[in-house]
C-alpha cells in the first residue's frame, strides 16, 4: 500500500528541477506535506548506535521530514549477517520473505548482488557534483559497484579498525620488561611483543609453558585484505576481465608469520566470540576491532565470580606491516534505495543528504563510534563540538579517544575495501575462517602433545614448517577459487 501511495503521488504530482543537480538530473516531483511519502529503512544497528540512528530519525521526521512531506520508519534487521541474508531473501521474493524496503543498509558485495536483480536506484541525478565532493573520495568510489558511473551506495558512516588496550596491564608489563608503545606501530612489533609478554607472564608461575596471550583480532578477513594491500599485493583485483584473486605466496608467509606462529604458540588468542570478550576475562590484554565496537572494550577484568579489577583503556591507530604501504581498512555498510518512482527515490536521498550534513552526522558518531563521511565533519574540532553535549564521563572520554584514534588513522592511511564481484561474500567467509580455523585446531594439537609430555618447543615444532605453511595455502587458493566460481 505504501509503494502504490508513492506510485500515486508520482502521477499526480507536477514535475521540476532539483536545484543543484548534475545537468543529467530529471524532472522530479515536488513532495507534498498534505500527502507524504513514507520511507522503510533496514539496518543493522542495535544497542547506542541503534539509538543514535532513532534519535536522528525522529528529529527529521518532525522537522524536514514534517515541512517537505517525507515519514521515515527505521528497522533494526539484527547484526549485519541477519540483515543481509533478509535482504536477500527479500530481493529474491522467497516465500516468506519481507517485501523488500525503500532503503536498507548494505556492504558493496551485498548491494551488487541486489543490483544484479536490476532492484538498485542510481543516486547520480540527485546529487551534484558539489556535494558528491563534500564526501570522503574513498567513501564514495565504494558506491561505484562496476565502471559505468552510476552510484549505488550512499555512506552514511564508516569505521576503521583500532588497536586497544588494557593499559594498567599493560603499564605492569611494560614496566617489567621495558616494552614501549611504539613496538605496537607495526605487526612485526605486536609479534615481538605477544612473545615477550607470554615469557613474561610464564616466568611469574612455578609451572613451565602457562604463559598468557597478548592479543587477538577480530576481523581476519581484513587481516588479510589489508595486510596483502599494504605488502603491495591486492588479494581481489579488478580488471577488464572481471576480479583475478591475487594470493601472493611471499606476501601470505608474512601473514602467517604474524598470525599462525604466534598462535600456536600460545602468543595470540582467539577466545569468545569478539576479542573484547577475551579483554574482560584477561585473556588477552590488546587487540584490533572496529573502531565502531569500541564500546565494548572492558572497564574491568573479571578473574572469577568473585575476583575483578579495574582497567584503563586506551586506543591507537592499528598496526601495519614494516615498511608497508599505509592502508587502512574502510567498513561501515552504505545505504543502498530500491529502485521505484522518482517521488521516493529523491525523498530518499533528501533524507540521506540530511542524515551526512556534518554536524549531525559528527552528532551520529558521538553516539555510535562510527566516524562521518564528509570531509569538513571528519575534523577534531567539529568531533568535539558533537561531543561537548555528553556527560563527562568513562564512555564519553573513551568515545572521545576513539573517535580521535580513528581521525589518526585516516589522516595517515588510505582506505580501502575490495571491488564488489561474484562470491566476494563466499571469499571473504572464506579469509574469515581458513587460518584462524587451522590455527586453532594445531595448537589443541599442541596441547595434546605437550599434556603426553612432550615439550611446547617440540610440538611447536612439528607444525611451524614449510610444509604446513604450502598445504594451507595450497588450500586456501582452491578455496578462494571454488567460492568465487560459485558466486
């Protein structure tokens, strides 16, 4: 009923100009207050940042939304996985699905799928060239899903990955041991200093090989992406011919180096189902995790029910390889509109547009974690005047700390995402799970071998070899391939 409202407000509607516009732009309707076009978003934020987005929603609805003729209704679908299998399903018209929204929230693999079905507005005509500037380059070149200039993502907000620490642990370790913040400005580093902290950590017990992880990562797929970005290698590289998936064997020894060895070896952990989880138990006391997620960093160690302790917190650009190029990765889902009539296509990017002004886009940050999208908004000053309203306390400093890591991390780096291609979802699941999974399972191994007694170097041993190393890549390129072809 709503989409047939629309589609009677379009034909009833004399049309105009949007001022502003490409010279391309057509003719558009002019909304009509009295008769307003109603706006169904899904996303997938929950918690802070699923009240950060309401609380924007409500304000449009009852000013521009109220004054122009546009009601906007936003949905929480779940976490990023549910809603994009919803979506899907919806695109795909499966029995039982949803009817597909106006706009929904989606990364460049999912929205190229979507736009395959010919389901994808292009928001070209409704933005000029003075405002797609007004944007971060990087932030919109994601919205380009193939080379014909059309626009199918709208960036709304973007995270990048962080590093965080348990800084009173961390104080106490690198107090005994004399290790220093900037052995964290590069993996190599981290490595090194998950080494250290482990021996560390072993020599305070009487019992041999009881060391402690240092650090784990959330995300292993960006471990992947960006580690082979930033080694001069672009795992899926976008040609004439379509996607060539580039699993370079030098470049994928150094991230096993920095991964798989250190994990067998007790030096990384990969417990819980986020990297926070093991920073609230102890079990780690650093990781890298979306700038996004920093809320859940802990304020505390639990040892047991009846055992915790306080912790600071502090946050740092994530580390890159040594003498790598400086690129960070670019996450956070674009809006993608469904493709209908002219009337709720540009109710659509009026919102949008509303949504990226910089102050409450800045506004949205300061509530969510996410970093804006325009370049006047991703500046420190303008952070701290959207901050300036929350109280003065933990979540607020920290929110502040990350936001300002995060605005380090973008001056400094260039992001980057991969191209959207067929089975870039199935590849990216794969990068997800191969070497985390097999990293895992070798070093249960390892503890079996050193619970019969033989010793942790010796068991280490039999599983950092070439051998191993070329058997899981060897895979790993099968894999990618199968995925893709199957995509």
């Amino acid at each position: 009923m709503k989409k047939l409202a629309c589609l009677t407000l379009a034909a009833a509607l004399s049309l105009t100009a949007l001022s502003g516009c490409s010279p391309k732009a057509p003719a558009l309707p002019k909304l009509d207050p009295e008769s307003p076009v109603s706006l169904e978003i899904w996303h997938y934020y929950n918690g802070p940042q699923k009240d950060a987005f309401d609380s924007l929603v409500t304000e449009f609805n009852e000013t521009v939304g109220q004054e122009t003729g546009i009601v906007v209704e936003a949905f929480s679908q779940g976490n990023v996985n549910e809603l994009t299998s919803k979506v899907l399903d919806a695109a795909a018209h499966k029995v039982g699905a949803s009817e597909t929204p106006d706009i929904f929230a989606a990364y460049a693999d999912t929205a190229y799928q979507v736009d395959k079905l010919g389901l994808l507005a292009d928001l070209t005509p409704y933005l000029s060239e003075e405002e797609l500037a007004a944007y971060r380059p990087e932030f919109i070149a994601e919205g380009h899903l193939t080379d014909d200039g059309t626009l199918k993502v709208f960036p709304i907000a973007k995270s990048v990955e962080l590093l965080m620490l348990n800084a009173t642990d961390w104080a106490a370790f690198s107090t005994a041991t004399g290790v220093n913040l900037s052995d964290l400005e590069t993996i190599e580093g981290v490595t090194r200093t998950a080494r250290t902290y482990y021996e560390w950590t072993d020599s305070l017990t009487p019992e041999p090989d009881d060391g402690k992880a240092f650090f784990g990562r959330d995300a292993m797929a960006n471990y992947f992406i960006i580690g082979s970005r930033q080694l001069g290698v672009e795992l899926f590289a976008r040609g004439k011919d379509g996607v060539t998936i580039n699993a370079d064997e030098a470049v994928f020894r150094k991230l096993w180096d920095n991964y798989y060895v250190p994990y067998i070896n007790g030096w990384f952990s990969a417990q819980g189902n986020f990297r926070t989880d093991a920073a609230h138990t102890g079990a780690i006391i650093a990781l890298v995790g979306s700038s996004s997620g920093s809320t859940y960093f802990p304020t505390e160690v639990t040892i047991n029910d009846l055992e915790s302790y306080p912790i600071d917190y502090a946050v740092y650009p994530a580390p890159i390889f040594d003498g790598g190029e400086p690129y960070a990765v670019q996450q956070g889902a674009g809006m993608c509109v469904i493709a209908s009539d002219p009337a709720v296509e540009y109710a659509s990017t009026v919102f949008l547009k509303w949504f990226t002004d910089p102050d409450r886009n800045a506004a949205f940050s300061a509530g969510s974690g996410y970093l804006p999208v325009t370049n006047e908004a991703l500046t420190l000053p303008v952070l701290e005047s959207a901050l300036s309203g929350k109280a003065d306390d933990t979540a607020a400093g920290r929110m502040r700390d990350t936001l300002s890591a995060g605005l380090d991390q973008l001056n400094a780096c260039t992001c980057y995402t991969t191209p959207a291609f067929d089975g870039g979802n199935a590849c990216r699941s794969v990068l997800e799970k191969s070497m985390s999974e097999k990293a895992d399972a070798d070093r249960q191994a390892i503890l079996a071998l050193t619970a019969q007694g033989t010793s942790l170097a010796d068991a280490v041993a039999r599983y950092d070899t070439d051998a191993n190393f070329q058997g899981w890549l060897d895979q790993l390129k099968a894999d990618l391939s199968a995925a893709q072809a199957a995509g």
